[in-house]
C-alpha cells in the first residue's frame, strides 16, 4: 500500500519549503523505500529552489539522505529491509559510462537526477492536487520515507551513527574524490581549494589523506579559515582581505601542481587556472546558473595546463564512500566536524544559515 509521508515541498521558484503530508507510491522492481534518519542539506537543494537548472513546481529536493531500508521491491537483491543505507546519486547503469564505471558522466545524468520524475515520465509522489516533482539525484530525501532505486543505495555499517552519512552521497564524496579520484593528488604535491564549504573542506581533507605538503583554503569566512586549519590546511587566504593571486604567488611562486574551484564564480575559476603551474590541473565543482561563461586567457592552456570538469569526484559511490568511512573511523577524515544538525521542521533556517555562512553544512535530523 502507499505510504502517508511527510516531505519538505517547494511550491514556486524561490518559495520557502513546506512541510506537508504526501503519498508515496509502493517500490516497483528494483526500488526500495528509506525511513530517512538525517540527510545533508547542499548548495545544490538551494540553487535549484532557485531554479538554477530547469525545474518543475511544487517539487521535493534532498539527494544527501541516510535511513534504513524499510520496504524492497520485485527483484532487488542489493539491499534487504532493515539495512543501513547512504543514498547517492542515480544513473541508468546501462549506457557506455555506466558500463565503463563512470557513473557520474551517466549519457542520462540530467533524466535519472535532474528531470523530477523518471525517465518514463512517471513520479513517486503526490497530495490532493496532484503529482509532485520528485526523485531528484534519484532519492528526493527531504521526506521522512524516500524511494530509490537499488543502484544508488550504498549498504553502511549499522555500528556508524547514520546522523553523520547522508552528505556521503554528494558533498563529501564530491570534494574527497575530486582531490582523491579526479585529480589523482600524489604525495608531497601543492594544491590550493577555492570555496571551504562543505566540497571544500572535504577536498581539504581529501589532500591531507593524499599526502600534499601544501594545502591551502581560500575563502571569505573566517571561522570557515578556522576549520580548514583545523582540517589539514597548511595556509589559509581570506579572499575578502587580501589580493589572492598575490597571495598564492607569494606562497607558490612556481605556481601550484593542482586547484580545486567549489564556488561555481567565473572570476574564481579564472584564479584557479590562473594561479596553476606548467602542466598544472584545475578541477571545477562548482554549480552555476546555466549558460554561465568564464573568461579563460587561452595561452594559459597551451603550455600545459589543464581544466578538469568533475561531477561527484568521479565516484563509483559502492566502493568510495566505505572507504571515506573508513578513514573517519581511524581519524583520517573528520568530516563529521563540520556539520550541524536542525530538525527537520527547521529546513528553512538550516537553508538561510548556509546561505549566510553561519554553518558550513547543516544535516536535517527526523
């Protein structure tokens, strides 16, 4: 039978989230229902309540959820009920990137994460007026039940506090795996991220895992400075004090082996290339309004250097976020750190501290 749920619905562009009460289809093949214990609340949520990318109104957002497995459908076989879980993002698992395992780079990303209902047209909920944009990243985890399909839920050990995972599924791991995955950072190498958000500061972490000798934060919010200190950074630059690229050539006047750029600002990204050495490589994160340009000098890139788009750190999510796991348990990767929880009636304050910089990553708890 349907499940009564509550979820977090954004009724127009721009408009604050509503709690309401909607109905929630069964699991068909392959699918399974999450009671969701907590779940990350990202830049992207807020972008797309701005309408960003192309989306359909009322809508329900969330893709950082963690929960326990509560129904399964026909033939699933990855998960059973009562499994702990970190829901990720979703991909078709059937195109050449899938194949080749690069889910990420999915031929169908923007149907299966970014349409509000699955590529046959069909959506999971609706209320009395009618049906509600939903499986957004696959999952729509602003809700107390959320329903997914098996390729894009990792099994986690139940022993792990499931209040901590859910920004596994994007922000995390897209930080860590860009620096860990993506840019593939070596021992000793300098790196500097621009943006110490939640993506940042994962990546912060990430290059101490690697090994980098040099790492440096680059933000306007002190207390986030703080924690990228705190994190591993060897320097940090307050970009609303101080000329940046004066900054990085007066730390690295080579030019650094590797940036990271998280904010999605042209002029950022044109410092993070930019402030790169000869054959250094530049990954960007960053989500922008659609048709945003940068002006990038060109000779810049003949002589070696590289830009790298990445979308979620290249991340085969069944193997990477175990691993991320992994590390937090021995101490190697504090994430939990940088998180503060709201209720989940909170949502809206949760948003407007994020926007505001007074919390670098906000987890809504049921």
């Amino acid at each position: 039978m349907p499940i009564t749920t509550q979820s977090a619905v954004v009724p127009a562009k721009d408009a604050p989230f509503e709690i309401r009460e909607l109905e929630l289809r069964e699991p068909r093949p392959h699918e399974v229902v999450v009671d969701v214990a907590a779940v990350g609340v990202c830049h992207t949520d807020i972008i797309m309540q701005q309408q960003f990318f192309p989306v359909t109104f009322p809508a329900v957002f969330g893709h950082e959820g963690s929960g326990v497995v509560r129904r399964v459908g026909d033939d699933v076989t990855k998960v059973a009920v009562g499994d702990h879980v970190v829901m990720g993002f979703a991909s078709c698992g059937g195109c050449r990137n899938c194949l080749r395992g690069l889910p990420s780079y999915c031929q169908a990303y923007y149907e299966w994460n970014f349409a509000g209902r699955l590529p046959d047209g069909t959506t999971s909920l609706s209320d009395g007026d009618g049906e509600v944009a939903a499986h957004f990243f696959g999952q729509s985890s602003f809700s107390r039940q959320a329903l997914c399909s098996e390729r894009n839920v990792v099994r986690v050990d139940p022993t792990v506090d499931l209040s901590i995972l859910g920004p596994l599924g994007c922000g995390v791991q897209t930080g860590a795996g860009a620096v860990l995955n993506s840019l593939d950072v070596e021992a000793g190498a300098t790196i500097a991220v621009f943006g110490a958000g939640g993506v940042g500061l994962s990546a912060v972490m990430a290059a101490v895992v690697a090994g980098a000798t040099t790492i440096i934060a680059i933000d306007v919010a002190p207390q986030r400075l703080d924690l990228a200190t705190r994190m591993g950074a060897t320097h940090v630059i307050d970009a609303s004090r101080s000329d940046v690229m004066q900054q990085l050539s007066a730390l690295v006047p080579e030019g650094l082996q590797y940036t990271l750029e998280t904010t999605g600002r042209p002029e950022v990204l044109v410092q993070a290339v930019d402030s790169l050495m000869v054959t250094g490589v530049c990954g960007t994160v960053g989500a922008s309004p659609m048709g945003t340009t940068a002006p990038i000098t060109m000779n810049n890139l003949i002589f070696g250097r590289t830009i790298r788009g990445i979308c979620e750190g290249d991340s085969v999510p069944e193997i990477f976020i175990p691993q991320l796991i992994e590390l937090h348990r021995q101490g190697r990767f504090p994430f939990d750190a940088m998180l503060t929880s709201y209720a989940f009636e909170d949502i809206n304050k949760a948003c407007e501290d994020a926007t505001s910089l007074k919390v670098v990553k906000p987890v809504l708890v049921f």
